[in-house]
C-alpha cells in the first residue's frame, strides 16, 4: 500500500516492501502508544487536580460554615448575657438567681404534682382497704350463718337418734 506508492520499486532496498511496512506499522504503533499514554497521565492528572480542588473548595466551605455557626453560637450567648445583664434586677440579684430560681419553682411544682399522685393513691387504698373489710365482714356472718345451721342440723341429728 504506502510503501509502494511512495517508493515504488526501491523499496526492495529495505528488503521488500512488507519489511519496510512492518517496521513503519511498528514506529507508527510505538508513537500512537506513547501519545496515548501521555493523554491519559495528563488526563489522570487533571482529574486528580480536578478532584483536589473540589476536595479543597468543599474544605473552605466546610471551614466557612464552621465558622459562621461558631460565631452565631458566640452572639446567641454573647446576646443571652448581655440580655441578663442588661435586664432591670433588683440591687444584689444576679442573672444566676433568677436562674436558680427558676429551676426551683420548676422543682416545687413537680414535687407538688407528686405529693397530689400520693395522695390520690393513698385515697384509693384506703377505699380499696374499706372494701376488703366490707367483703370479710359478710363472709364472717356468712360463715356464722352457716356453723348455726350446721349446729340446728346436729340438734336435730342428736334428737333424732334419741328418739329412734
């Protein structure tokens, strides 16, 4: 084909044209090669590039968020201070105070709803109490009712083995 066209019968100088040919298939293969091989470390390396600086531009955000939120929790609690400090109190009554005072009312209450539950199962044991006394009271004249007539039944077996 090429060989032949470009150097027609001299190429027997090379011995023969398929020679020529094979060895030009050869340079052409090595060259394709080495430039596929150079696209795809350049290739590589873009990525890796690319990559990076994503890696690194989501690192500056991250640290910009960081940031932002740490200083927002710093004015919330800047804020909460200077709001207590700043809030009318009477001489001698710190932030802390009310504060305490606060979680002490909270704890009063709760004990409060607490001291009502006890109360209210304190008041439906003694009912519960009331009852048990009520049912053992009946089964005792029950029983009562039951040895009397046990005893009139044996009376009355006595006065029949007498008789017979």
């Amino acid at each position: 084909g090429m060989v032949k066209d470009c150097y027609g019968e001299d190429a027997s100088i090379f011995g023969g044209d398929e020679l020529l040919a094979r060895v030009m298939d050869g340079m052409v293969e090595t060259v394709h090669d080495r430039v596929t091989q150079e696209m795809q470390t350049i290739l590589e390396e873009e990525k890796t590039q690319e990559v990076l600086s994503r890696v690194e531009r989501l690192l500056y955000k991250f640290e910009r968020l960081d940031q932002e939120e740490f200083l927002a929790d710093k004015q919330d609690r800047e804020g909460t201070m200077e709001m207590l400090d700043g809030a009318k109190l009477a001489e001698g009554i710190r932030p802390l105070d009310i504060v305490t005072h606060h979680a002490d009312k909270v704890m009063q209450e709760e004990k409060g709803r607490l001291l009502r539950e006890i109360e209210t199962v304190e008041a439906e044991t003694k009912e519960l109490e009331r009852e048990v006394e009520k049912a053992e009271k009946l089964v005792r004249e029950r029983v009562q009712t039951v040895e009397a007539a046990q005893q009139e039944l044996n009376q009355t077996a006595d006065i029949c083995s007498t008789v017979s």
